[in-house]
C-alpha cells in the first residue's frame, strides 16, 4: 500500500483479524479508484473515504456503504472532468492556461487562414472555427446590434450583411488570446467550486454557500481591483476635471448599501402604486429537485450527504429554474394574466440556488398564477413530492375556463393538501397587509444577499448574516448568477440615467438656501397630476427620479403593465468602436423620441493611472522612439501612422499586408504567415515595434471586416472575395452607411 495515502487506526485494524483483508482489498480498491483524479482532489476525497470506512465497519462491519459513497463521488467528479476537452492538468494554473489559449487561437486562426487560401465561403470557416469553443461549452457573446438597412439594399442583402458581421465579430473573438484566457480561467474555477462541493467543503457546519478557498479568492481580487481602482483617475479632457475611479465606483450601485438602498426604494414604489391600484401581492418560493442538491439538512438542521445528488453545479441549477420561470411565464402570458415585482435568487447552504419571488397582480387573478407557477416548477420528479399528476390534473380542473375563476363546488381541502405536500419545491403565501407590508417582507431577503443590513442572523448557514453575506455575493460572483432582477415596470437603467441629470434652477437654489441656513433641504411635495401639468414628461420623470419615488416614476413610463415598446422615454446611444473594430454603443442619454432629448453623460472621459499622461479614446498617444525610424505623431491621423508602419515592415521584409499595419497601428498584435507576432510595445522612450517568434499574448483581437452592397443575384462570396472587398482605414473596421444602435451590452444577460 502507499504509504502516501492515509489509513484507519492500526490498533483498530489489527483488533480483528478479518478487518486486515477487508482494509486490505478495499484500499487497493479506492486507492486504483482515486488515482485517475488529479492529486489533491484523490488525496482528499481518500481520506474522506477512510473516515467513512472506519465508521461503517464499527457500526455494521461492512463497508459496502463507503465504497458506493466513493464511487458516486468519483463517478461525479470524473463527469465534471470530462466537460474539458483535455487533460484537467493543462488548466491546473494561469501559466498553462495561458499557453492553451494561445493554442487555441491559433487553431482559430489557423482554419482562418486557410480558408481563406482555400476560396471557403465565410459562413463554412466560421461554422469550422465554432466547433473548437463549442467543444468546451462556451457561448461566444458579442455586443447586441440592430444594422439599420443600407439605402437600395434589398431585406436579403440586409440580413446577410448582419450575418456576416456578428460571424466577424465571434471570429474576431476566437483568434483571441485574451478571450480565452477568460474563458478558461473562469471554466477552471468554477470546475474546482464544484468539486468543492462535490466533496462537502461547501455546507453548513464546514464553509456555507461557498468553501474556504473560494471566499478566500474572492476577497483577494475584490482587495485587488479595489487597489487597482485607487490607482485609477477618470478625467475629461475637454473640461479637464478629474475623479478618483475608486470614489465614482463607491458612489455607484456596485456600493452594497446604494445597492440595498434602491432595490428597496423600487420595492417599495411598486408596492404603493400596487396599492392604488388594488393590486394584492403574493410570495412564492421555488427550489429545484432533490437531485440538484449535494447536501440536505435534517430535521436538527445537520448537513448530511444526499444520495440523490446528480452532480450539477450552481450554474446549471440556476440555468433549470431560469428554464421553467420562462415556460410559466409565457403560459401567464398566453392567458393575459400580468404581473409585476422582484425576484431574489439565493444560495442554500450547500450552494444551490432558490428562488424567491414577489409578484403584485389582481386579485381574480391569484389562484391561477398560483396554480400555473405550481404545476410548471414541480413537474420534473413530481413522484418524490408524494404528488401525482392527477393531484395536479383535478386542481387544474376546478378552474372555469371562460373566468379563470375556482368553482364554487371545488374541494379546496384537496388543493391545499395538494399545496402542502409540493411546499418543499414551490411554496406561496399570500401577503396581509395587517400584518406587514409586501416590502418589509422581502427585505430581509435582500439585506441577506447584499451585506446583511439589520438581520441578526441567517438561519440558512446558522450564522451572523453579516458574516455569511459576503460568501453569498462571492458565491453570485463565483458562478454568474444574477441575484435581483425585475419583473415587469419600466428599466431601472432609465431611471439611473434620470438621476445623473441636473436638477431644475428651483431645486438647486432651494438646496443653497437650505444649506446656508444649515438645514435639510425638503423639496416642494406635488403629485403627479401637477407636476403632469406643469412639465414636459420627461422633466416630470426626471423629477420622481431625483426624488426617489419609484411609484410616481412607473406611472410617466405609463403605468405598471405599460408593454416596453409604449413607454414614452428610452435610452439614446452613440456608436462607439472597440477594440474588435465593432461599432458598439455608448449611452449618451434620454429621449422621448419626439422633440426632447436629454443628455446625461459627457464626452471626453477617459480612463488613466494617477499622474500619468491621459489618453484620447483610451489610445496610446506617446510619441514614435527612433527604433523604427517613425517620426509620426500619433496624433495625427491614424490613416498616416498606418501608411508609416506600412513602409516600416515592407522594408525589413515583414509579411504584414496594409490590413495588418492598420491592426498594429491601431494596437493590435498580428500573426504573420511565418508564425512571427508583431506589435506595439509601450516603453519609457516610447512605442517600439517588438517581432517575436514565440506567441505570447493576443490583446486585442483581428480586424474588422465591412461589406459592400451584395446584388440578390450574386453568388455567395467566398471568406477571400470578401476579404478583398474591405476597404482598409485608420479605424480598423468601416461600419455600414449608417449607425449601429444597441439596446444589450456585450453578453448574454443571466436569467
């Protein structure tokens, strides 16, 4: 046996002669078991197995229980492995993850190249290239345009202009060192999370919501982007003022307590114009079926080990309920039954997700919602619940079709006993106002999951909330998972938007005057209908906004179940190119799409260190060192500093077309066909043009492509037609004749 692997009590083993052969097999055993796992995840879980062993043997002298427990562990682990097309080792740290993202870019610009030797259509190496990240489960997000139609183009040119540019865009992405350091760095831990909880380091009475390492993690890059922020200014360089980065991000949302503070503001409007409206309000829980959960509590509130427990992350349990929340909502929409609140998704001890729902909606309408929500959210593995689905199949048929109404001859013992039995998986209470308010309800759910304002203790992990909240805002953070998100009502990023702008002459000579006589500033008290009557609306919007009544902000968006596309205010953006070339937008400001239009942020910002030269749009400005004879300014127009790198490369015989110069002048780093990496490199003399035969790091991407107007005769062009159809300028990629307008940022948003 290796000595390397722990083993029970000597004194115990040799205290009976048939425990000597059983541990003798059984080691052999779990020890060929293990060795297939990488060495710190076998020695751990070995010598879990052997605390296992020694308590079954004394308790029943077999030790069939801990060998099953061990190869469900392995079983489990060996399939969160297999998600990784290759060796677990190559991930084990940043080094190598690096190298294997650099690997993997070239594969991507590999197909990208000889497709394009190759004549190949640009949709058949894009399918090509996509085979390599779907292999590892990415999804390749990119910005959310609407390419508004050329003039003359026909709809099917149109739309295979868009194709084609999202293709660009994901291309662009997957020749990307950097993209899939990400995405592989992110992959990584999250795969040791899970084993993690796999191997019950992730419970009460061990580490809740989130293990020991993680919390540890977490907090050590939460202190180093906050060390990185104070290090940070942001500046104009048109009015020259200067904010300290860590400050304007504090003064945000991303500051717990602001972030409390508005979720509760926005709660709390939507409850009182639910109340003007005589909406009732209802809670619903809902968690996902036994087999997601690693560890279960028992009526002492003890962790125990569950033996249904199928193996899925957080990630993939949040990803379930998400899948069932937007089947029975469409089913509430297909029978007109609206409603609008909060959501609060939230850890078990053991890291797996539930939900928390509160919904205001009318009242002839509760039984339905209830009855809709119940059945979609316990359909998988009814059978445990003790609820068959002709429990469900008599609730459903009380209802009177032409009302939506329970008939007054329905059983209503049997549905509550019915409720009472699936309350494990889904649960609903309805809300008394005489006995507290819907926001005093969902309050202590809030505080929990942001920083644990005023709730003595979480009952969950059996801690201080204070404690456990910042675990529950790492494990968020960990696995990606949105905590709040609203349903229904107008988007908050309007209302935030409102808050930015300036207040009117009244109110601001109002807060002088307070000021000076060194009293709290109270603003003139109107309603609705007033101000409606006195302002533009958006200047009344604007006004709720600055005030902080979310009830009389809902109601100039048009009221609470006023469908998105009637709102009278939405967001205006301005195109903006990022590093992949693409017009992606920027948020400018509000407008009511009519003859008013507010502008809440500025030009001229930028990002820089403290006491370092700022730099328009982010670019390096200083100037060429005389290591590559250029003498331009970069300054000057990028198409001239493109011409000057040109001519640099064309005389030292580097194989870099125009399209590459435009990419190096714009801070690219570009292959060339002899596997050479050419870029910028920043120094204290200056930009110096560095060659180097070992791939280190892609930055920023390939270049853009732009299309030219395709007849509907034409014949689908090929990767290399089109390729020597992009007109090549200082900005990389040339946008179509008209905007791009973005209505998402870049990413899928989680549900």
């Amino acid at each position: 046996m290796d000595a390397t692997y722990p083993q029970p009590s000597q004194a115990y083993i040799d205290s009976c002669p048939g425990r000597t052969a059983l541990w003798r097999d059984d080691s052999t055993w779990a020890q060929n078991l293990v060795s297939t796992l990488p060495g710190d995840l076998a020695s751990s879980l070995y010598k879990q197995y052997v605390f296992r062993w020694e308590k079954y043997v004394k308790r029943n002298g077999q030790s069939r229980s801990a060998n099953i427990w061990l190869r469900r562990q392995v079983q489990m682990i060996t399939s969160a492995i297999a998600q990784f097309p290759t060796h677990i080792e190559n991930l084990r740290n940043e080094v190598k993850r690096s190298k294997l993202a650099n690997d993997l870019a070239t594969q991507c610009h590999n197909i990208l190249s000889s497709g394009s030797e190759a004549g190949a259509t640009m949709k058949s190496v894009f399918e090509e290239m996509m085979n390599i990240p779907n292999q590892w489960g990415f999804t390749v997000g990119v910005p959310m345009q609407t390419i508004l139609p050329a003039k003359g183009e026909t709809p099917v040119q149109y739309g295979r202009r868009v194709k084609e540019v999202l293709m660009a865009s994901q291309m662009a992405r997957l020749i990307s060192d950097d993209w899939w350091a990400r995405k592989l760095e992110i992959a990584y831990r999250r795969f040791c999370e899970h084993c993690r909880i796999i191997a019950g380091k992730v419970r009460k009475g061990v580490s809740a919501y989130l293990s020991r390492i993680g919390l540890r993690d977490y907090k050590e890059r939460k202190l180093a982007n906050k060390r990185a922020l104070a290090q940070m200014i942001a500046k104009n360089e048109i009015t020259g003022e200067e904010i300290a980065l860590l400050e304007a991000v504090e003064a945000s949302v991303s500051n717990p307590e602001i972030r409390r503070h508005e979720l509760m503001v926005r709660m709390r409007g939507f409850e009182d114009i639910a109340q003007e409206q005589g909406l009732m309000g209802g809670f619903f829980t809902a968690t996902a079926p036994s087999k997601y959960h690693a560890f279960i509590k028992d009526k002492k509130g003890k962790a125990h080990s569950n033996r249904k427990y199928a193996g899925a992350n957080p990630k993939q349990t949040n990803r379930y309920l998400g899948k069932v929340w937007s089947r029975a909502r469409a089913k509430l929409n297909r029978l007109h039954l609206p409603i609008i609140g909060f959501r609060v998704c939230e850890p078990h001890h053991d890291g797996t997700p539930h939900w928390h729902m509160l919904f205001f909606f009318r009242p002839e309408h509760e039984q339905m919602i209830r009855f809709v929500l119940a059945d979609y959210f316990t359909r998988e593995d009814r059978s445990e619940l003790r609820v068959s689905h002709f429990d469900i199949g008599y609730w459903a048929s009380c209802f009177v079709k032409e009302t939506g109404q329970l008939s007054p001859v329905t059983d209503h013992d049997l549905i509550e006993q019915t409720a009472k039995r699936i309350s494990p998986r889904f649960d609903y209470k309805a809300i008394d106002p005489e006995k507290g308010s819907a926001t005093g309800y969902i309050a202590k759910y809030i505080a929990k999951n942001v920083d644990g304002f005023k709730v003595e203790e979480d009952e969950e992990a059996g801690m201080a909330a204070n404690v456990t909240a910042e675990a529950v805002t790492g494990w968020a953070s960990e696995w990606g998972i949105r905590q709040f998100q609203q349903i229904g009502g107008p988007p908050v990023s309007i209302w935030r938007e409102l808050r930015r702008l300036e207040q009117d002459e009244e109110t601001k000579a109002g807060i002088a005057a307070a000021k000076d006589a060194g009293v709290k500033y109270h603003r003139p008290v109107k309603s609705f209908l007033e101000l409606k009557a006195e302002k533009p609306l958006l200047e009344v919007a604007r006004v709720a906004a600055d005030s902080g009544s979310w009830s009389m902000f809902i109601a100039a968006m048009g009221g609470l179940f006023c469908p998105r596309k009637e709102q009278p205010l939405r967001l205006i953006y301005k195109p903006q190119e990022n590093k992949y070339g693409e017009a992606v937008a920027k948020l400018k400001g509000i407008t009511n799409h009519i003859d008013l239009t507010m502008i809440s942020r500025a030009d001229g910002w930028v990002i820089a260190k403290k006491g370092a030269a700022s730099a328009k749009s982010g670019d390096s400005r200083a100037p060429w060192s005389s290591v590559n004879n250029c003498t331009e300014d970069l300054n000057d127009p990028l198409n001239e500093v493109k011409r000057t790198v040109f001519d640099h490369v064309q005389r030292n015989g580097i194989d870099v077309d125009i399209g590459g110069a435009a990419a190096i002048a714009r801070g690219d780093k570009v292959r060339t066909k002899k596997g050479e990496q050419v870029w910028l490199d920043k120094t204290d003399i200056g930009l110096q043009l560095r060659i180097s035969q070992v791939v280190e790091e892609y930055e920023d991407g390939w270049p853009g492509w732009d299309y030219e107007e395709i007849p509907e005769t034409e014949p689908e062009r090929t990767y290399a037609d089109i390729i020597k159809s992009i007109p090549v300028h200082a900005g990389g990629f040339t946008p179509p004749s008209k905007e791009y307008w973005t209505s998402k940022k870049e990413g899928i948003p989680d549900v």
